[in-house]
C-alpha cells in the first residue's frame, strides 16, 4: 500500500470523466409518448493510479457494476469520458477494443456461470491467447497455461478437467488465470467473492493481492461489503443511487468518514469484538434509494439523511474537497 | 437422463478402467485411439449401442439394396395379390413379409424404400436444421432489427401453407427426390430458426458468454465455440423428431403423386398406399411402419448417448453409474466376497 502512496502523483491508468449511463427504461403516458430512462450513473469522476486498489462500494442497485462494466465498454455511454493510459477509449468499438481487452479484463463475480462447462480448464485459459492470435493452438499454450495455474494456486494436472470438477473457489482462480492469460494492466473485479464461502474468501482475495504484487496490477474492486474493501483497498469510492457520494483513501474513509451516508455503511460493519460491537451504535436509516427512473431533484440521498436540509432538497451537492484527497457530495459537512 | 445400467450383460467382469470414457487422458490424440475409445463408451451404454447398430445394419441395407433383395421391387404378380407375412396362415416362404394388393414383394420393398426414405430423412434434416439453426443463430446473437427482419420472415413461411408451397414448387419444377427434399426443407426449416433464437436468447445472458467476449472473441468464436455447443441437447431432440415428421412428410407428397414417382419407393409411400387395405391386409401399412419406427428409435438412442456423450458433466454421471453398477454385479455374482464380507 505504501508503494501506490509513492506512485500517486503520476498518471492515473484509469481516469472517468462524468460518466453518465442511462439505460432505457419503457415508456409511460397515455399513449406511450414519453421515452423513460433509468439514471444508472449521473456524472461520476474517479481516477485510478498504476499500481493501487480502488474499492468502489454501494448497495445494490447504486450503479457500481454499471460503473464497471461502463470502464471496460460493455455498456453505452450516454455522456462523459473514460481515458485509459491517457488515451480516450470512451467510444473505441471494433478490433480497436478486442486490442484493449489485453490492457483491460474482468473477474465475474459467479464462478459457476462465468466458465464455460463444455470446454476443459485448458481451453478456457488459453482461450484469451488464442483469440488473440499469441499462440496458434491450445498444444502450444499448454506450457503457459500450465504456469498461470500455477501461479494462481492451481495443481498443474487441473488444465485437463472440466468446471464441475472444482469448487467455487478453485473457479473463481481458473477465472482469475484466465484474466491474467493476456498480461492485462488493469483488471476489473465484480464483487469476486460475494459467490464464495466466507471461509475461501480470504484466500481468493489474498491472491488477488499477491498477484497485484507480482504484475503490478491495478484494480478496480467492486463490492458490496467494506470489510473485504477494507482490507484490499488503497482509496474507497462510495456510491449511492448511481452517484458518487465519497472518494478517498481507504484509511481516511474509515477513520474519519465525511458523508452521513459512509457513516451508515460504516457501522454495519462487524467488528470481531463481541464487546465492542455492543457497544457500537448502529446508524440505521429509514426509508428506500430513490426511484432511478424519476431522480429528486437535490441530494438523492436527501429523504433518508439525518442532517437534510431545505437546500439538500432542491440543489444537488458537489463533490467538493472535504480534507486533502478526501472529496465527499455534502452540503452539510465541513 | 441415466440410463439404468443393465445387470444382465456378461461382460461384468471386464476391468473397469478398460471402458473409462476417456475424459482425464488428453494424451491419445490419434483420431484411431479416439474413435476406439468412443466406440468402446457406446459399447458400454447398452441401448445407444443397440440404436447404433441398427443404424450401421439400415445404412448397410440401403447401400446393398439390390444384392439383398429377394425380387425385383416393382414386380407386379396379380396372382400373388395380398398374400399374408409368413407366420399367418395363407403365408408362404417365398415370400416372407407377403405382398402388396400389386402382388409386390413387401420385403424387397422394405429393403429398395430404405434407400429413398433414408436420404430423404437425413438430407432434409441436415438442410433445414443447418439453414434454421443458422439463421436462428444470427437472430438471436445480434438481435435487434436483424432479429426483428428473420423472425418476422419466419413467420411469413410458417403462416404460407406448407403442402401449398409444395404444390407450386413441384408443378414448376416436377416432382423427383431432389424436388422433394428441397421442398421439404424449405417447409422444415422455420422450427430450427425459432427453437435455435429461444436458445441463443438465453445462453447469451449467460457470464461465460461475456466472458468469452470480454477476453476479446470475435462473434463468429463465441458463436460456435461457446454458445452452439451448448444448445446442442435439444437440437439432437428436435432433429430426431423432426426426422420421424420428414419421412411422413415425404409420404404424404408421395401419396398424392407429389413425391416419389413410381417404380420407385419409399417407406411412407408404401403406408399411404396400404391404407385402403387396412381392413383386409394390415401388413401393408403396419410393416413399412414398423420400419420407419424401428429407424427413429434407432436415432433417437444414439441421439441420446450423443447427448450425453457430449456434456462433460452428464457423461461423467454416466461413467460412474456404469461403474457402480459394475461393481455391484461383481459383488453379487462372487458369494466368497460376500461371504467374507
């Protein structure tokens, strides 16, 4: 973690510009006029440095996997930008993106659905190389994915079984050597652990580490639950009802939290203290996110929070710099 | 989707590894030592087994058709009208499944009909099946208006009349067999389009679909590679279905002079053509039925090991009930092992 601290003045990998992502969302009216849109993400800017973890957390439905998937072009952009490496992939289509694809891949987050059950773990893994035409069949690949199994935890003799062979953790590693198989720079994790026993999930996410560690990797890690963001991350995104509610570094996040909607999240979190979880004081808000489809017009997290005022209900808040590198959307917090 | 293992074959004493479907050993990679090993696996599912050897039994009887047949299959014998199969009680050697109301020899016309009825079957099958799924395939993969322009043409040949279609078709063209499968085809083929969209609609949401395209696979490789594949358990389905349909679809054009001219046959002419002699002569159209029966059975067991012969998981289930199964006979058939135990 130290070592992203040296590298942050660099150049981020990864830098979104007000992403905005709208997906169609029926049509209301008498006669059907009126084309209605789900507001999936509104305007998000993050920026992510070679070499660091940013955990981007939120409830379901906040638009996290959106964001995700909107980072690597799998879903149309409505406006913004998306740079990776400096250069602008917002739009890029074609045999242009099967290219970024070796910079830029994805863990799923269902281990049981993301690995093809009629292809042997070898052609899964060499299936990137050979799509990209870096070895020519799966014979020469053998050696390299011999050594990808290896380096994920795999035993060697896996490469010739099938998926249902192995357990949901041993999955998510063929996934995780798959990803690698291209040397990407970048990779992407949808929730991979909230499909796995608590009890392997510590592992797969240590992997992740070591092999952050071993490729200088950047991850995007996507989540639900901060203890497993806690524990990975270098900064922390909050999101909530597809906006960005706080950005930081993860120890700030957790210290010294800015949005009352961080708070909330940061109290659910148990503590392996039976003593101290006691006497934490749960933050529990009323009420449900806003509808997608109709957003209110202020803060969208306005009818939940404790400190909501007139302005919180009509303008919506910047994310405006609350303490050096910690940015949170609050008017009332200093 | 188990077949039960069946407990009466002599061969329980065999070692089991000897008929281990050779999943964990990638190394025999010669297509010889594949194709031993595949024919071994079929040799150990007993009814794929008994399906493939009637196939290889039909193909063979369509192939030597004239070597095997007792007589000439359009000689007519009026003297010889509606003679009874062997076993009943006007029945003659000479002639063993007993004549037509022609005085036609109904055997040789089993045997000369494979031929037609077969090619028939399989070629309209491979046609349309080919053609449907692959329109079915661009569909469904790419959605859309592309989507919206096959389906709703789909819908138009479905909403034509078939036997119409047909009627135009062979009046311009005139009826031979190459008429037929052609007009058949182009009747056949919208069932595979719809089914193969269904399918591709749904296998395409699944992750290892995405998965494939995000590792940056072209649409043509995560076509064929992973999605068809896994559609492959009901199209075999439906192919086979759609095979028994064919053959009396080729009936029905022939009984109405459509189809197959004659001194030609085929199966499902010779049921169409019985059918007045249901009452008196049953054997007319109940042993060309048969026939057509015993082939779609035929298929329909070997489809179903292919089924499962194709998905890993399923085929392993296979293999260790087959060997379970093995062990229990072993144990049974040896009372010092039991008694030791």
């Amino acid at each position: 973690m130290a070592l992203a601290e040296q590298i942050e003045p660099a150049e981020p990998l990864v830098r979104v510009e007000d992403l905005t992502v709208r997906f169609p969302g029926g049509r209301a009216g008498f006669w059907g006029q009126t084309e209605l849109e789900v507001h999936a993400i509104e305007r998000m800017s993050f920026e992510i440095f070679p070499g660091e973890t940013l955990g981007l957390v939120g409830e379901s439905g906040s638009g996290k996997t959106t964001a995700g998937r909107a980072v690597l072009g799998r879903t149309p952009v409505k406006s913004g930008h998306i740079y990776f490496d400096g250069r602008d992939i917002t739009n890029i289509e074609g045999d242009a993106r099967r290219l970024l694809s070796r910079d830029m891949q994805l863990i799923f987050q269902d281990p049981y659905a993301s690995l093809n059950p009629r292809m042997r773990i070898l052609d899964l893994v060499a299936e990137p190389l050979i799509v990209h035409g870096l070895v020519r069949n799966r014979d020469e690949a053998v050696d390299e994915v011999k050594e990808l199994l290896r380096k994920v935890g795999l035993p060697a003799n896996a490469f010739e079984r099938f998926p249902h062979a192995f357990s949901g953790g041993q999955r998510q590693r063929v996934v995780i050597a798959r990803a690698l198989a291209l040397k990407p720079r970048f990779i992407v994790a949808d929730e991979p652990v909230s499909a796995l026993d608590v009890s392997i999930r510590a592992q797969v996410v240590n992997l992740l580490q070591d092999l952050q560690q071993e490729f200088g990797l950047t991850y995007l890690f996507i989540a639900h639950d901060l203890s497993v963001v806690q524990h990975v991350s270098d900064r922390i995104a909050i999101m909530y009802a597809g906006k960005l509610f706080e950005i930081g570094s993860a120890d700030a996040i957790y210290s010294n939290p800015k949005h009352p909607y961080t708070e909330a999240l940061l109290s659910a979190v148990p503590v392996p203290d039976p003593v101290i979880q006691r006497s934490q004081k749960r933050i529990v808000f009323e009420g449900e996110p806003p509808s997608p489809i109709y957003p209110p017009k202020g803060c969208r997290f306005a009818k939940r929070c404790p400190l909501a005022t007139a302005q919180c209900e009509n303008e919506e808040p910047p994310l405006a710099e609350k303490a050096p590198g910690q940015f949170a959307a609050c008017w009332n917090r200093n | 989707m188990e077949y039960p293992s069946d407990s009466t074959h002599p061969d329980g004493d065999e070692a089991p590894d000897l008929n281990a479907p050779q999943i964990q050993e990638e190394e025999k990679t010669s297509t010889f030592a594949k194709a031993k090993a595949l024919l071994s696996e079929l040799w150990h599912d007993k009814p794929g087994f008994v399906g493939f050897v009637i196939i290889v039994a039909l193909v063979l009887m369509a192939i030597f058709a004239p070597l095997i047949a007792p007589y000439d299959p359009a000689e007519q014998s009026l003297r010889a009208r509606l003679i009874p199969p062997v076993w009943q009680e006007r029945g003659t050697w000479e002639h063993v499944l007993g004549t037509d109301h022609l005085g036609r020899d109904i055997l040789s016309r089993i045997i000369h009909g494979s031929r037609i009825s077969m090619i028939v079957g399989v070629a309209v099958v491979a046609l349309a099946g080919g053609f449907g799924i692959t329109m079915g395939l661009i569909a469904g993969f790419f959605g859309g208006r592309i989507d919206a322009a096959i389906m709703r043409f789909v819908d138009t040949i479905i909403a034509f009349p078939g036997l119409l279609l047909a009627l135009v078709i062979l009046a311009v063209i005139g009826p031979s067999m190459t008429t037929v499968i052609i007009v058949l085809a182009l009747n056949g083929w919208m069932v595979y389009a719809r089914m193969t969209r269904g399918i591709v609609l749904s296998v395409r949401q699944m992750p290892y679909v995405e998965a494939a395209e995000m590792v940056g696979g072209r649409s043509f490789h995560v076509i064929f590679r992973h999605i068809l594949p896994n559609m492959m358990s009901p199209l075999l389905t439906l192919g086979v279905l759609e095979f028994a349909r064919i053959v009396l679809a080729e009936a029905a054009l022939s009984f109405l002079g459509l189809g197959i001219q004659p001194p030609a046959t085929s199966w499902g002419l010779d049921v169409a053509n019985g059918k007045d002699y249901l009452f008196v002569a049953w054997w007319l159209v109940t042993i060309p039925g048969c026939a057509i029966a015993i082939t779609v059975l035929a298929i329909n067991l070997l489809a179903n090991w292919a089924r499962v012969t194709s998905d890993p998981q399923e085929r392993e289930k296979r293999f260790a009930t087959s060997v379970a199964a093995m062990r229990r006979r072993k144990k049974s058939s040896s009372p010092a092992i039991q008694a030791a135990e």
